[in-house]
C-alpha cells in the first residue's frame, strides 16, 4: 500500500444554474492576460452540446487519453514515439478556431466618430491580431441549447443513441442540463505522460497537477494529451497553460475561486486518500469495471491500517483527518452518487459528478401538449435525456451506474417529502429506500450536505503547512514581496 | 586577410559567442528557450513546411556531422558508384524538401496575418540566413560534385584544424568555389546567432523523454525531515523550483 493523498472534486449537476459565475471569477484571476484571452480553465457547457473547444470529446479528432494496450495503457496520440515523431508538426492539435477568436471592442470609436446622420458603433476587433473581425463563436456560443439543430445533435455522446432515444429532439421535450468543466487533476494524468521536456507534474502533496513555466519549451503535446482539453497553448508566452486549481489559495486554507464564488453550491472540495500502488492497474482494466475499480482505488480514511500507511509516506495528522471529514469521499465512496466524467479516457479523473436528476417529462398525445403525470416527479425511466446519454458522459456506456444513482437520489426525495410534506404512500417511499439500500438516516445526511451545507461542509481544505514548507524551496528573506502569478520577462524569441 | 577574416576569426568568435550566450540564455533565460510555435494560430500550411524542412534539416546535419567525424568511412561508402550517386541524390533530396518547407514557412508568415503578430525581427534574420545557407549549400552540391568525396579533402582539415586550435586555412582558402566559402561563413553566422533567435530549441530537443518514466510526481518538501531537522535549509531544492 502506497497511500498518497489527492485533492478531489464533486459537482452536483441537479444544483448547477448555469450562470459561469465561477468561469468569470476564474477569468478575472488567471486568463485576464495576453495570449489567454481565450481560455477558460473554469468552463459551463450546455449539454447536449459540442462544448469547448468544438467536439472535445471526439477522441477520434484529438486523440487525447489513454487506450488499453494488453496489460497496460499507451497514449493515444502522443507519447515516445509518436510524440517525438510528431514533434514539428502535431497533426492532432485544435488550433485557435477551434476554440474561438477573443475580441474585444473599438469602444472608443463611440466617443470619436465624427458627426454624422449614424448612431456610431463600436466594431468588434480581434484581440490577437487587432483587425476588424467578424464573429463566429464565443465563449459559450452553445449556451442554453442556442442553436441546437448544430450544437446539441453534433454532441459527441449523441452518436451511440437509437433514432427513438434522439426524440428528445422534439421541441416540447428538449432539455439540456449544465456541465461546469475544470481540469481533473487525474491520477494517470495524460498530459503529464505527454510532455517530452518533463514539464508537467503532479504535486506529491495534494495531487495538483501543475506546468512549470520554466521548462515548458512549447512542444503542444500536452494540448493533445488532456482528453478533456484542459490544457491551453499561450500563443504569446509560447508556453502551455492549466488550471492551477489556486494552489495559493490552497496552502492558504482558502476554496479555490471558481469553488468559493460557485452561486448555486454545487461545489464541494476534500481530501481523498488513495492507493498509488494501484494506478496502472485500474487505468488498464475492462472498460466495464472502470468506474468501480477507480472508486475502489480510493481508501478509507478510518482503516487504521490506512492511516499507519500514510503516516509511514510522510501525510500529515491534519491531512488524514481532513480526509475523514471529507464530503467529496461521502459523496464519492460512501454514498456512490458521484461519477466520473468520462472514465473511459483512463486518466482516472478526480473531479466527479452527481447526474442531474431531471424533472418528469411531458409528452405529445394526439398533438395535445400533456403535462400530467401520474406521480408527482415521473419515473427515472421517463428522464427526458435519454439514460444512454448520461451513460455515455459518466460511465463509459454502463447505464445500470447511473440508474443507480438516479434512484439514490429520487429516494432521498421521497424520503424528505415524506418527511416534511406527507403526502406520498409510506410504502413507496420504504420500497424506493429498500431497492437502493438507503437508511433513513443516510438519506437525510444526503439530504443535509446537498441542500443545507456550510461553506465549512462543502470545503474541507487540509492545512498546508504552508510556514514550514516554505523554507525547504526559499530563502524566505530573499522572496519577500514576491507572490502572485504572472511573468517575469517578455516572451520575445530574439533580441 | 579576408580569408584570415571569414575563416579564422569568425569561427572562434561564432562559437565563443554560441558557447556563452547558449550557456548563459539556459541557465538565466530558461523561460525563453524554446521556439515560439505558431501551430495554435495556423496548423494546416505548416504541416506542409515545417515537416519537409525540419526532417530535411535532421538528416543534412546528422550527414554533415558524420562526414566531419568519420570522412574515411565516408570515402569507403562511396568506393562504389551506385552507392555515391544514392547518397549524392538523397543528399540533395533532402536538401530541396529543406528549401521547399522553408519556403513554405516563409510564404505562410507573409500571408497569415496571425502568424505575422507572433513574428519577431530575429525570426527575419533567420529565415535569412536559412535561405542562404541552403541555397549555397544545393548550388556547391549541384555545381561541385560529389561534395561527400572531397569533403575529407578539403573541409574535414580545415574544421579539425578550427577545433583543435590550430588553424589551418589553405585548403579552404584555395578552393574557387564561392558556394562552398558562402556555405562556411553562413554555416558559422548561423551558430554565431543560435543564443539571440529561435533557433535555440534544437538545443533542448527532448531526448531525455526516451528514458524518462511516464509520470512524474514531485513532492515540494519531506514533512518528517523539516521537522525533525535544525537547519536553516534542508536538503537539495526541489526540482521544480
């Protein structure tokens, strides 16, 4: 046993309202700066929806992640071989369009235009290149299902549906819910394989994984690498980019921003303790047992067998009870609600999302618009996205995984409503517990952290230690004042 | 004199100023060495200059460097006609698919007004000199023949003679060739300017890559040693810092 401990992640999809409060404060953080002005770390997709850059998920395009190799697993599109092969040339890289082209706008031309007949406008120019452009895309072009017969129906995962399951298509039944992305600070990070400089790395100590700007020399592979595109190429600096997870804020004790700012509280943030001595072979095994095996790679922080092992690996007493306090291993281990986005890249994600349990349906009878429902909130099986869709965005295809979780929590829902309302049948509501193995009191602990919880609750950052480990990397007269992020020269190649 | 000029003084001072900048620019540069690739700005016109020219490039200085090294071998090679008259074609092969990627790569940097804002006043001179140096290289091939034969004769010397501090420019100096003399002098005006463009990124070709394990995890500090230790600093630094 080799335990390390990881920074981990759950978003709950059912709270999302889509208001890229977290994008912004991201934004306003990190990418406000030349040559990121198109990035976002911290993104919210639309879904069904191409997503950011277009068709990420199509690996068969970007070639990102893993692919089981016999025993093991080999990069897809990069790695030894075909990294260095490649090297001058990365035939699967997005370039710019992919993603879109940041404006801004002339705003002075408001204030300068001479007089004239005309209202005067401000035209928008492109932020690289300065010139007048005409708009293709932006951030979030797809937003709320904005043009769907183009976004939603290009949708990667709707590629695995049948003709009946695309009814969702019908304009009284469309629906979408939201997918807020950040990087996954994977176990079996792809992009930290893929950097042929060795720039990239995971941090022993919360499992951040990082970009040293030093070492970066511009190979783009990690562009490639990161199935979910969460790696950015900065034009201007010529050197790639990633969500840092705030580390300063971190050490710091502090929620990341996009998790402090997040309006709905769909966010939560806590230790995981987990097996390193298991990676390869979780990362390499059936597609089917993915999501339960990468659950089980996470271990229990009370085992006492644990806690000798990872006091033995140098984790801290203060870390270790983090990790029994944490949500994200309720969430993750001891509930099983939340699930991985995409396991079948085989980084072995640490960010995890509890599906949206999406309201009951109506339905089109003889051309009469219907929305009756025999129950109060329609069956799981009535879901207007399609079961194999959120499948194919959480477990690899296995819809029984996310039935699963979706009758969890319409039990939860049934529990509470019998609780504080009292007007559903006492025996259904035992029967939903039953069939997901749901105690009362497990219910209303559910019920409590997704509804109720503190900023204390949704947050259980282990101390740093920050004042002690400084002194290992600095001498930390010579450093002060020096904090924050940005660059020290300019990027110029030449003179 | 000008011979005492272009072939003994330039050399020293090209590789004295290659040795420092390149030295100093890694160690207190070390955000800077790199190319500044504009793949992410325009992908698909470089795919048709960058590959020729770069893997043109590759195998014409790994040909160089092993008629510099090895002549005799070399010389033996071409003991037969058909095997001279393969290396003298792939040779040149290459050297036409450099010229074309290079002026693919020129082309896509005048038409592309993305690429243009990327471009630096050093990236000028270096398509300069890479347009001479290729050029004059492909005319000494076309119009001296069978340069990987009298390479030993007259270039092998002369470099030898640069590199153990003797030099000796006689036979470099007598040759009537004005290709081969603009071949050298570019040749040594292009290490003369490695340090100041992006021509730096050759030097951190990654090969370390090869025997490197796939994942890297760095821990900053070892918790048990800062506290069971006295000392100001503890340790080596971590590699990351």
């Amino acid at each position: 046993m080799n335990i390390r401990s990881q920074i981990a992640m759950v978003f709950h999809l059912d709270k999302c309202i889509g208001c890229h409060t977290c994008s912004i404060a991201c934004k306003n953080i990190w990418t406000d700066r030349k040559g990121a002005e198109y990035m976002w770390w911290n993104n919210v997709e639309t879904k069904p929806g191409t997503g950011y850059p277009t068709k990420w998920e199509d690996q068969e395009t970007y070639k990102g992640g893993w692919e089981k190799n016999g025993d093991t697993v080999s990069l897809k599109g990069t790695g030894k071989f075909k990294g260095l092969k490649n090297i001058f040339h990365n035939p699967y890289m997005p370039v710019l369009d992919d993603y879109y082209e940041p404006w801004t706008y002339k705003y002075q031309d408001l204030f300068t235009a001479p007089e004239g007949d005309d209202q005067p406008i401000a035209r928008p120019v492109s932020l690289v290149t300065g010139e007048p452009i005409e708009i293709k895309s932006g951030p979030n072009w797809d937003d709320d299902l904005g043009g769907s017969p183009d976004f939603a129906r290009k949708d990667v995962n709707m590629e695995k549906l049948t003709p009946e399951q695309e009814a969702m298509f019908q304009l009284e039944r469309m629906t979408f819910h939201y997918l807020p992305r950040i990087c996954n600070h994977c176990l079996n990070p792809a992009c930290v394989a893929s950097c042929p400089s060795g720039a990239l790395y995971k941090r022993g100590e919360d499992g951040v994984v990082l970009i040293n700007q030093e070492r970066c020399r511009a190979w783009r592979m990690c562009v490639t690498a990161c199935p979910y595109k969460k790696s950015y190429y900065n034009w201007h600096t010529g050197k790639s980019e990633k969500c840092v997870l705030c580390y300063p804020r971190l050490e710091s004790g502090q929620a990341p921003a996009c998790f402090h700012s997040c309006v709905g509280r769909i966010r939560y943030l806590g230790v995981l303790l987990y097996d390193a001595d298991k990676i390869e072979a979780v990362a390499s095994c059936k597609e089917e047992e993915l999501v339960d095996r990468h659950i089980d790679i996470y271990v229990d922080p009370f085992d006492p067998a644990v806690i000798e092992a990872a006091t033995a690996n140098g984790i801290a007493m203060s870390t270790i009870e983090a990790a029994q306090k944490s949500p994200v291993y309720k969430f993750v281990k001891l509930w099983k609600l939340a699930l991985p986005l995409h396991p079948e890249y085989r980084t072995l994600p640490n960010l995890f999302y509890v599906p949206a349990l999406l309201p009951g349906m109506a339905s089109v009878q003889d051309g009469i618009y219907n929305s009756t429902t025999k129950s109060l909130w329609g069956g799981i099986d009535t879901t207007r996205l399609p079961m194999k869709y959120l499948a194919s965005l959480f477990s690899a295809g296995n819809t029984e995984k996310v039935a699963d979780v979706l009758k969890k929590l319409m039990a939860v829902r049934m529990h509470r409503r019998g609780v504080t309302v009292g007007d559903l049948k006492a025996d259904e509501i035992s029967q939903a517990m039953k069939e997901t193995n749901l105690s009362g009191n497990t219910a209303d602990e559910i019920f409590r952290l997704t509804s109720l919880a503190t900023f204390d609750d949704r947050f259980v950052i282990p101390p740093a230690h920050r004042e002690e480990s400084i002194e290992m990397l600095e001498n930390t007269a010579d450093v002060k004042g020096n904090t924050g992020f940005g660059f020290k020269e300019t990027p110029a190649r030449g003179l | 004199m000008l011979n005492q000029l272009l072939f003994v003084a330039l050399p020293y001072v090209a590789l004295a100023i290659f040795l420092v900048g390149s030295i100093y620019r890694y160690l207190y540069k070390g955000f800077k060495v790199s190319s500044l690739s504009s793949q992410f700005l325009e992908g698909r016109q470089l795919f048709f200059g960058s590959q020729p020219f770069h893997w043109g490039l590759f195998f014409l200085f790994f040909g160089h460097l092993i008629a510099f090294l090895f002549p005799s071998t070399v010389i033996a090679w071409n003991g037969q006609t058909v095997r001279l008259l393969i290396l003298e074609c792939a040779s040149f092969a290459f050297g036409i698919s450099a010229l074309w990627g290079l002026f693919a790569l020129i082309t896509r940097r005048l038409t592309n007004k993305r690429v243009q804002i990327v471009t630096s006043k050093m990236d000028v001179v270096v398509y300069l000199v890479l347009l001479v140096q290729i050029i004059s290289g492909l005319c000494v091939a076309y119009f001296n023949r069978w340069g990987s034969n009298w390479f030993a004769a007259f270039l092998t010397p002369y470099l030898r003679s640069i590199f153990v501090f003797d030099p000796q420019i006689d036979a470099i100096s007598t040759v009537n060739s004005v290709w081969l003399k603009i071949h050298v002098v570019s040749a040594f005006s292009i290490i003369a300017i490695i340090p100041f463009t992006r021509f730096v990124h050759f030097l951190v070709y990654p090969v370390d890559y090869l025997w490197r394990s796939y994942q890297q995890v760095i821990w900053n500090w070892d918790r048990r040693s800062i506290r069971t230790s006295r000392a100001h600093q503890v340790g080596e630094k971590s590699k990351n810092n």
